[in-house]
C-alpha cells in the first residue's frame, strides 16, 4: 500500500491542534481559578456588621475582626454582640488546634442578640497559625495564661468583672483548669463534649469509642471496620467514629465541617490552610506541663456554677463519661442538658435549642443572683 505523503502532515495539524485546545483549556482553567481564589480572598476574612430587621447597621454594636498580643505573641479573636452591655462569652475551641472562627458564622447569629460572643483562634491554629512554633511557646501553662490575659482584655474593654467561659471538646479541658485556677474571673462555665480525662491519651475515652465503632460496624454489617482497626489502630477509630456519625450526627465525612469553613466570611482559605496545619502542630508538638490535669481525679472542685451540654450521638467524646464527671463534681450550680439531636457540635447541630440554655446560664448566674 502506497501512503499520502499528505496523511503524516493531516496529523501533525491534527496533533497540533489538540495541544493547542489542551492548552487553552488548562489556561482557561487556570484564569477561572485564579478569579475564584482572589474573588474568595477579596470577599473574604472580615466580618459583617450586625444589622437588624430592616438591614440597617446596629448602632453600638460590636462587630469586629482583631489580633491581639496573648503572651507576646499575636493571635486572631472575633467579638460580635447587639450591645456591649450584654454579658460576654468567652469560646475555647478543640483539637487542641481545631479553630472556631471559621465556624462561627454558621451557629451564633441569634445568640449575639444577648451576648457578646468571643472567637478565639489560639497561638498557631487557624487565623493564629504562623508556622511551627517552638514546643516552648505550646504549652498548657502558656495557653492557661493566654486565656487569663485575654479575659483581663474582655474584662477591661466591656467593663465586667466576671465572663461566661464556654468550652468544647480539648477547650473543656483547659476550660475546667482555668475555672479552677482562676474562679473570680468566671460567672459561669459551660462545657460542649466535656472531657473528664487528662486531655492527652485517655485510655477510657478511646477504650469508648472503640467500642462504638464495633458495635456500629457489627449493626451495619461493614466488616472494612474491623479490618481497618486491626492494621491502624486508634487511627482507623477516629474515621470511624467520623463516617458512623459520631461527630456530625448524619455525616459520614469531614465535608460538611469543611464546608462551613469555606463559607465563612471572616476566613480566607489561608485560614483554612492554617486550621489544618495548626491541628498537625498541636499534635505534634503541645506540651503537658500542668501537674494535676485528670480532670475526673484532680478538678473535682470548683468555685463557678457549671452546665454541661451533651449530644446524645456524640462519640467523638462520648457522652457518658462526661455523665460520670459531672456526677462527681461539686460546683455552686450545675445543670446537665442533653441534646437529642447532635453528637460532638451541639451548638452547631442545634443553634435555637444552644442558644436558650446559654439565656438560661445567664439568667441564673446574674450579678446579684445567689449561687
């Protein structure tokens, strides 16, 4: 068979023409990302007045997206309230390195129409995150003296001599140490996910989970679990306990969280970025220096009226162990509250219902209320 000189150049053109397309595509491709990622980091990474029924701004109200210096070192705080009178609450998120600004937009809107609400993005985590910190500067004594020097701030700034501190998950640790260190600062203290352990490496806690995860995996016939625990471990049990729904009741996955992170008008993704840079930090490199931190043997005590809130699906820190601490603990005040709904995120699986029992802590633990 004779071939046409003119079939090789046909596909040549035909090839050059196809990389031409590919690389327009990629090109055109690349400017829709760029225009996304500078539209997201212009819309982004502040927050929007507090406005009401009409859409008019708030006057007085507080709105604002700041650094301040918490042991000389500087550190993102979100403050939104109606008015600067209302008591002000202090938030102490996870991980020990999971920020709460970035989910902040998406749960706390009604409660700012009777508090001041106060993000807090801890040294290294999310809107703090600045690359890896020497393990001298994370420590638990450090982040304790953090959290008193801010509340001092708050103290000064709103006039109030006491605040209501709210923890979830590892931020109930340091919650109940601080509560109990430094009870004249604190009207209230309320715990979402409270730990009763050490907040490192407690044998009860994963010795739970474990057992949630085996069970839901016998119920649900998935027999990947079990294969999975026996090759990783403790990490198989965190995805798990995650794809059972035992952190978002429903939600098999960490989309949904992360989801909310990138809608969040006060965080660009460089702050999403350093969420989950900061969560590898603090496991990696925070320190234990507090000598009494088993919560349910050493802070049995405390001087401040306590709430806990519990989500009846939470296994990320099961329930019942908290349950067991808080019969324990001694406090002025304490209530106990479930929420039927949730599992580890009460406050943002159930927003109305969170709302109301922090009214209720308010109402109770007034100025001039007998504890």
């Amino acid at each position: 068979m004779v071939t046409s000189p003119g079939r090789p150049r046909a596909a040549r053109r035909a090839l050059l023409l196809v990389s031409l397309g590919a690389a327009a595509a990629a090109g055109a491709l690349a400017l829709v990302v760029a225009v996304l990622v500078g539209y997201h980091f212009a819309t982004h990474g502040r927050t929007p007045p507090i406005r009401d029924s009409a859409g008019r701004e708030v006057p007085g109200s507080a709105a604002s997206l700041e650094r301040v210096a918490l042991g000389g070192v500087p550190q993102s705080i979100l403050i939104r309230g109606r008015s600067p009178r209302n008591p002000v609450v202090l938030f102490l998120h996870g991980g020990p390195g999971l920020p709460a600004v970035c989910l902040s937009h998406a749960w706390q809107r009604t409660l700012e129409d009777d508090f001041v609400v106060v993000q807090w993005d801890r040294r290294g985590v999310g809107k703090s995150y600045f690359g890896d910190i020497p393990s001298r500067y994370l420590t638990v004594r450090r982040l304790l003296d953090d959290t008193y020097e801010l509340v001092n701030f708050l103290r000064g700034r709103f006039g109030q001599d006491r605040l209501i501190l709210v923890g979830h998950s590892w931020g109930t640790y340091l919650g109940m140490l601080a509560v109990r260190e430094r009870p004249e600062m604190f009207r209230a203290y309320v715990g979402v996910g409270q730990l009763s352990g050490s907040g490192r490496g407690d044998t009860a806690l994963q010795r739970a989970r474990l057992e949630f995860v085996r069970r839901e995996a016998a119920r649900r016939g998935e027999a990947e679990a079990e294969r999975e625990l026996g090759r990783q471990g403790g990490e198989a049990v965190s995805e798990w306990v995650v794809r059972f729904g035992g952190e978002l009741r429903g939600a098999g996955s960490w989309w949904p969280l992360a989801r909310v992170m990138l809608a969040s008008p006060e965080c660009t993704l460089a702050d999403v970025y350093g969420a989950v840079k900061g969560a590898e930090l603090y496991r990696r490199s925070l320190v234990y220096d507090v000598p009494s931190d088993t919560l349910d043997v050493d802070v049995t005590r405390v001087e401040v009226p306590v709430y806990f809130v519990a989500g009846r699906q939470d296994y990320v820190v099961p329930s019942e162990l908290a349950e067991r601490y808080f019969s324990v603990l001694r406090a002025p005040r304490k209530a106990w509250f479930w929420f039927e709904g949730s599992a580890h995120y009460a406050f943002l699986e159930e927003p109305v219902r969170f709302a109301q029992v922090m009214r209720q802590v308010a109402a109770e633990t007034a100025p001039g209320q007998a504890r």
